[in-house]
C-alpha cells in the first residue's frame, strides 16, 4: 500500500489509536512486583484482544513460570516472507511515585506527548506494530504474513520467553524479526539501532556486625558497612573512569577509527544534552566523547544503593548491612556470565576483613551488532526514508534488549530495531513519555516495511 492511502486512515482514526494506548496505560503491568501479577495478565488479555480485533487468524496466551506470552499470526500466502514481531506490555515500577508530575497510570497529553508509565517503553511502541497491521489488513495492503510474540517479562530479563522460545521454534519460523523498542536521534534525523550493549546486573551485600549499633558508642571501633560499601564501589573506577575490574576489557571490542570517525558525523549538540539533563558537565572514560561512551565502550553504574536508616529524623546507628545493586553495559565480544563471574572475584578480593561479601546474580544479556547490508536493514533504511523524508543514520545504542541475541541464536534470524522513540523520553525514569508525532509516524512508517521488506526478500 501507498505513504497516502496510511496517512488518510492514521488521519482518520488518530482519536481512536490514542484512546486504545492509553487504556493500555492505565494498566500498571509492572512484572518485577508480585503485587501486580494479576495486572499483568489483564494487559496480556487486553493485548491478545487488540490482536484479533486488528485482523489476526488467531491470538492465543501462554503461560509460563511468570508472567504470560501473547502469540498471534496472520497467514496471507506460504510462500511469502513472514515479519515476526516482537514486543513486551510489562513495564518497569513506577517509583518513585512523588516525583511524577501526574499519576503514572493516568496518561495525560502536554505539549504534544503521552505522559505515563510504559508510554515509549514499551506498550505506545509495541502498539503501534497493532495499529499498523489494522492498517494494513483493513486496507488489503498486508503484503506478506506476519507473526506476534509480545511477552510480560522484558523488563525482568526475559528468562521465561527464552525457555519458550527454544520449545516453539517451528511456530516462530520467520525471515526477519521486527522490533520497536529503541529511539531516534531526532524527530527531524531519523536513526536505526544496529548495536545494543549487553548487560551483567548483580546485588551486593555487605555485612559487619551482627546487629545494628549505636553510631556514638561503636562508631570509630567497628568498620561501618555503609562506608566500606561506598568504599569498594568508588574503587571499581580509576581517575580515568576506566573500570578497575581485573580481566574486565579482555574481551572488549576496539573500534576502528575509522569506524569513529563515521559514527561522530550523527549530530549530537554537547550543550543541549547538558541543558537536557541539567548537569554542568558530562563525565566519560577518558579518550572517549559522550557518545561514544554510551555505544561502544562498557560501563558500570550503581541502580541503587541502601543501608542503615533512612526515615524521618535522627537516629544514630551503625548499621549491619549493606546493599547495591549494580548494572554493567556491556559491548561486543564481552560476555555477561564471565563478567558476572569477574565481577564477583574482584568485589569479594577488594572486600576488607572487617566485612563478609555475598553477591547476587540477576539477569543478564549479550551484546548484539546489526549488519546493514542484508534485506531487513535496507527495507527499514527505504520505509523510514519514504515517511520521514531523510536517509536514517544506522546508530549503536547504549541500551540493551537481552532476549535479540538469544533470537539470533535460536531461530536463526536478525532482528530490526525500528524504534521511534527518543533519548529525551525519560523511560525507566518519572514522568516518562512519548510523543504522539513519534507514535503516529510508527504506525505509518511499519506498513511501508512490510512493502519494502516483502520487495526485497
């Protein structure tokens, strides 16, 4: 189907594909919180709903150890490609719930963007791919099969889509695998991810003594776990802000400057970002610009980090615990296990004796690179060309989506990240949002792929 006959149905129904988001977003299917399963599975059905009513042959939910799968397919012809997209409906707490300007599961329209939790990332993006294949089922224009995997649990690793992907990988056959979970530079400079860092996150505990302590009577005697916990992560980095981590680089791909080189001509104003984020300064590894930090060098950032008091007043205690939780970003050809596993030997090396040291594992994920030269990058590169005006510019990206190399590995197939969403969108963060252009111009930029893609496959 042609960019007009998209733009005069978008036209027509914008009101309509707005409503059916924010019903959506109301839903908080926040997977990381037990107390929130029953909602989870409520947004699992509403998606299966949507599903049938956009025009599939059937939508079915699997169950799984956690939170549930969402599968549908529409078969037009065999012997034509078939598109597999994937998505998630789950999204990440919304706390802290006082520094949002409005209730995160209440969107709320200003200055053209959808304010609430899950809003980019990733049910407005997710639904878009359900809107365009309304689109083009309503219009006759589905120009070969498609099949979806929307699943509840990307925001906790994934581990139970892994498990089904292995055991269904005849219903999952594909030729490209469609994803909508990463940004562009700019509305006006549209961009395709074609790296994503990979990922190790752990929990740190320390312990001193075996109670808490009154900070006056101990304090100066006994080692503070707080204060050694600071201590050890403050050590992880140099001056430099290369990563102490023994082993750490081994792996770490050097890219060419050449490579380098290309990447800097992306537009990317210094000032802005730092009025964006209201620092004075950005801080890198030395050698390495801002962006290059966030793409194609490896990270380590502390999430979060507790201990001792923390309520309303005073109270002078030396606490007997400890706790971080700790995300590194990891770029090709590192592996999460064997960062994890360096991880834990250099923390608990690095540990005093005053202090014991458990570390915790949690999910983790490899490190993916795109190549731009086969069908489903060019059919995107085309789609995004036709609908914004302008080449896109192929862009590695600091984020990780875990369960693409796990695709590629399974099933054989690379994936497309056709994301439309911005940096700016303050996802994971309060006061999440996405534009409604970005929205719109997904759903009309994803039915130009399956024409491109269906011509070049």
């Amino acid at each position: 189907m042609n960019r007009p006959e998209i733009l005069s149905y978008i036209d027509a129904n914008k009101d309509r594909f707005l409503e059916e988001l924010f019903e959506l977003l109301r839903i908080p299917s926040v997977s990381a919180d037990p107390a929130f399963k029953d909602d989870v599975q409520r947004c699992a059905l509403v998606v299966k709903e949507s599903l049938l009513k956009a025009g599939a042959d059937m939508a079915e939910i699997h169950q799984t150890a956690g939170h549930p799968i969402v599968y549908a397919e529409r078969t037009i012809d065999p012997s034509k490609p078939t598109v597999l997209v994937y998505g998630h409906y789950d999204v990440q707490p919304a706390d802290p719930v006082d520094l949002w300007d409005s209730p995160p599961f209440e969107p709320v329209v200003k200055d053209g963007k959808i304010y609430a939790r899950g809003a980019c990332d990733d049910k407005g993006q997710m639904y878009m791919h359900v809107k365009a294949f309304e689109i083009m089922e309503r219009s006759g224009g589905l120009p070969c099969n498609v099949k979806f995997m929307i699943e509840g649990e990307e925001e906790v690793g994934s581990s139970n889509l892994a498990i089904w992907v292995k055991e269904n990988k005849e219903k999952l056959k594909a030729d490209v695998i469609l994803v909508s979970d990463t940004s562009i530079i700019a509305n006006d400079v549209p961009s395709i991810t074609v790296g994503l860092r990979g990922l190790s996150y752990v929990e740190v505990e320390v312990t001193g003594p075996n109670k808490d302590l009154h900070s006056g009577v101990y304090g100066g005697g006994v080692a503070n776990p707080v204060n050694v916990l600071c201590e050890m992560i403050a050590s992880l980095q140099d001056e430099n802000h290369h990563i102490t981590i023994e082993g750490f680089y081994d792996d770490v791909e050097e890219v060419s400057a050449e490579d380098r080189a290309e990447m800097a001509k992306a537009p990317f104003d210094i000032e802005a970002y730092r009025k964006g984020l209201g620092v004075a300064s950005t801080r890198s590894e030395s050698g390495y610009s801002p962006s290059e930090g966030t793409s194609i060098r490896p990270s380590l950032d502390v999430n979060g980090i507790w201990g001792g008091y923390i309520g309303q007043g005073a109270k002078t205690v030396l606490p007997s615990k400890a706790y971080a939780k700790i995300s590194m970003r990891l770029v090709p050809y590192q592996d999460p296990n064997d960062i994890t596993r360096k991880f834990e030997s250099h923390f608990k090396k690095i540990a005093p004796p005053s202090v014991k040291i458990k570390v915790t594992p949690h999910h983790g994920g490899e490190p993916i690179v795109i190549p731009t030269n086969f069908p489903g990058y060019v059919a995107a590169s085309k789609a995004m060309e036709e609908s914004f005006g302008t080449r896109p510019i192929p862009e590695r990206s600091g984020g990780s989506i875990p369960i693409i190399a796990l695709f590629e590995k399974e099933l054989g197939l690379k994936s497309i990240l056709l994301g439309f969403g911005l940096n700016s969108d303050d996802i994971h963060s309060p006061n999440e949002h996405y534009g409604i252009f970005n929205y719109l111009k997904g759903i009309e930029t994803i039915p130009l792929f399956y024409k491109h893609f269906t011509a070049e496959s």
